[in-house]
C-alpha cells in the first residue's frame, strides 16, 4: 500500500506541474527538424550524374524533380539523364513530425561546346589590333602561343596586338567543354612602303613611257583610267607607254604582307604636234601689220631677217 500511495502522489506532483504551465515543453521532446544535405555540390554537369540526400537523424526524406506536385520517397540516389536545367525539391521529417522547410537545388546538364566569334580577321594591320572574342554563352576565356596551353593566359572579352600574336583562343563554360580557335596570326606592321613614278609628271614633247621605284618586296599597281576602282588596278611589269594628250597615272604598293601604301598620282601631257602658227596682215597707209597666233598656249618666235 505505501508503494501504491507513493506512485500515486508522483503522478498527482507531475499532473499538479502540468496544469500549472500548461503552454511549457517538456525538455525531453524533440521539436527541431531534420536538416538534410544534398550532393553533388556543383551546378554544372558535362554529363549524367547521380544525386544523393541525406539526413541528419533518422526519418523520411522526400523530394521532386522540377514539380512540387510530384513529391515521392528518396529510396535510393537520383540519375539524371537529360540535358538542361533540372530542380531537386526536397525536405525530411524525423519519426516525432518534425518537417524541415522546403529546399531546392539547381543543376543544369550541358555537353555542348562554347561556339566561338573572333573579330577581326586575322592578318596584318598598320596600327595595334584589339582582338575581340565573344561566345553563345557564359566561358572563361584564355589565349596561348600553343596546344598545350602551358604558357596560357585568361582575359575578359579582348586583348589588344601591338606587335604580333600567333596561337590559339580556347573558352570554357560552367560545365568544363570546351572550344579552341583556329591558329590565329596576327601582325601589326608599322613600317612604311615606299613607291615612286619615274619621271614624276609634267609636259613633254616626244614619245616616252614611264617606270616605278620600289623598297622592299613590294608590289605596285597602276591605272590610267581616272575612274578606275583600285580592285581594278594593274600590276606594274614593265615600262608604260603613254598615250597622247593629258593622262593621270594613279598608283600604290603592296607589300607581301597585304600592306597598302597610299593612293598616289601623277600627270603628264605629251604633246608631239608642232603648233600651227596662222599669219594675218593688216595693210596700213605707210606699213603693213603681221599678226601671228596658234590655237593653243605656245610661244611664237620670229625674225624680221632674210
């Protein structure tokens, strides 16, 4: 009996506790929920993977792909085999109803290479060159003398060639593909190229042809059309040939690199017709008047001597 009565005023002491705080949680009960780590960590993904959830204390753990209406049961580790952008929604619960709050995470599975622009083209200019090179998406993006890319350099979105580049440009997205350029070759060539008529212009009296000076490997082209674009020019060979009357020679160089010099020109009047010389005469009463003229600018002379 005295066991009875004392279980009976223990249970009375806790019903007495109870009642005076009733709003007070009982140190032993479990009212924080689970938290639950998800892996792979990283967003980016060349390839299928494998997704995996994990509690911190025993229960269910629950997810959906892309749909929250789609909740089910993680059993075992996720495979994801299609390409693009896929949500993992998920939370846990621990066997006393504690729930965690809704997480996501974003993953997004791309094998596609960058596609890469470059601008300029490559060749040879007269003044430093700022390369440009954009992609279809976000990349990092390096450049190097080689394939090996041990001498690779990272840049933003250009680089700038005052003397010479040749190698490669390679850019790489967020899932790690990659794209590498062609061999790119660019030179920039400041030296000037040198070309000059023989003779230089002017009015001559007899038949005559007209030659280049050059420096250097250099090519030059000519017309003696005054219309002409430069895309029809004429590479010079051997000696001109002018015709009668007033001709414009333009010209310019070339050189092995595809440098051009500045358009040049020149003009020379070759007239081989002795001017006609007309006579009039104006009698007067006591001497006569001779006048003598051309029909064009010359210079008469003459002599009153037999």
């Amino acid at each position: 009996m005295s066991g009875g009565k004392g279980l009976l005023g223990a249970l009375a002491f806790v019903a007495m506790c109870w009642a005076a705080a009733p709003d007070s949680v009982p140190t032993w009960l479990d009212t924080i929920p689970p938290s639950v780590e998800i892996s792979p960590a990283q967003k980016y993904h060349r390839q299928l993977f494998q997704i995996e959830l994990h509690a911190d204390e025993p229960g269910a753990v629950w997810y959906a792909l892309n749909d929250t209406s789609q909740i089910e049961p993680y059993k075992n580790p996720i495979t994801i085999v299609k390409k693009g952008r896929i949500v993992v929604y998920y939370y846990a619960e621990d066997y006393v109803g504690n729930r965690s709050v809704l997480d996501s995470m974003v993953y997004v599975v791309d094998s596609r290479a960058p596609i890469l622009s470059i601008a300029p083209e490559t060749g040879r200019y007269r003044k430093p060159v700022t390369v440009t090179v954009s992609a279809n998406e976000a990349v990092r993006l390096f450049r190097s003398s080689d394939l090996s890319a041990e001498d690779r350099v990272a840049f933003m979105d250009s680089f700038v060639v005052e003397d010479r580049f040749e190698g490669y440009v390679t850019a790489v997205d967020s899932a790690g593909n990659r794209t590498t350029s062609r061999k790119l070759s660019y030179v920039v060539d400041t030296s000037a190229i040198f070309v000059a008529v023989e003779p230089d212009g002017g009015v001559f009296n007899e038949s005559m042809s007209v030659t280049f000076r050059k420096r250097g490997n250099v090519d030059i082209y000519y017309s003696l059309d005054p219309l002409a674009p430069p895309e029809w020019f004429i590479r010079y060979t051997e000696p001109i040939e002018l015709p009668h009357g007033l001709t414009l020679v333009r010209y310019f160089g070339r050189s092995t690199h595809g440098m051009e010099s500045a358009m040049r020109k020149a003009t020379f009047v070759l007239d081989t017709i002795a001017p006609k010389i007309r006579v009039s005469r104006r009698r007067g009463a006591s001497h006569d008047t001779v006048i003598l003229s051309t029909k064009e600018n010359a210079e008469i002379r003459y002599s009153l001597r037999e």
